[in-house]
C-alpha cells in the first residue's frame, strides 16, 4: 500500500515518487515541457537548483513541484 504525504514534506536526501507536472525547459535541445501531463514521476532534489529534478535528468532539469510525494517502491525481488 503506498502512502501519499504532502509535497511541502517531500525528503531531499533520496529518490522519490512524486505527483506533479515537470516544468521549464531542459537540455541542449531545450525542449519544452509544456505539454507534459499532471502525472506520476520519480524525482531527486538537485542542491545546485535548489528544486526536484526528474530522475534521469541532468542538471538542466526536467524540474518537478511535488503536490503530493511517496517511497521510491522497492526493485521486484528475484523468483
């Protein structure tokens, strides 16, 4: 059962779930992130931007405001 908490109390020392939309531009293409949808996204805060990153992304972003933030589940146990 996953547990949702508040975005202002979203931890910034690991990856978490969170429920927001990506914002800005990002990367040496500058793509847009306008038509990203309000969604589920795992996310890490950045220090240097002061601001949750997409997980994958670089330090140009994506950057995401959690609403609403959960654990990063764990990784499927092998059989």
């Amino acid at each position: 059962m996953t547990i949702w908490c508040k975005g202002e109390s979203a931890p910034k020392d690991r990856a978490i779930v969170v429920y927001g939309t990506p914002e800005g531009e990002y990367g040496s293409s500058r793509q847009n992130t306008a038509f990203w949808p309000l969604g589920i996204y795992l996310a890490q805060y950045d220090d240097c931007d002061d601001a949750f990153c997409l997980k994958g992304g670089g330090w140009l972003g994506p950057f995401i405001k959690p609403i609403a933030w959960a654990e990063e589940p764990e990784s499927p146990k092998d059989a």
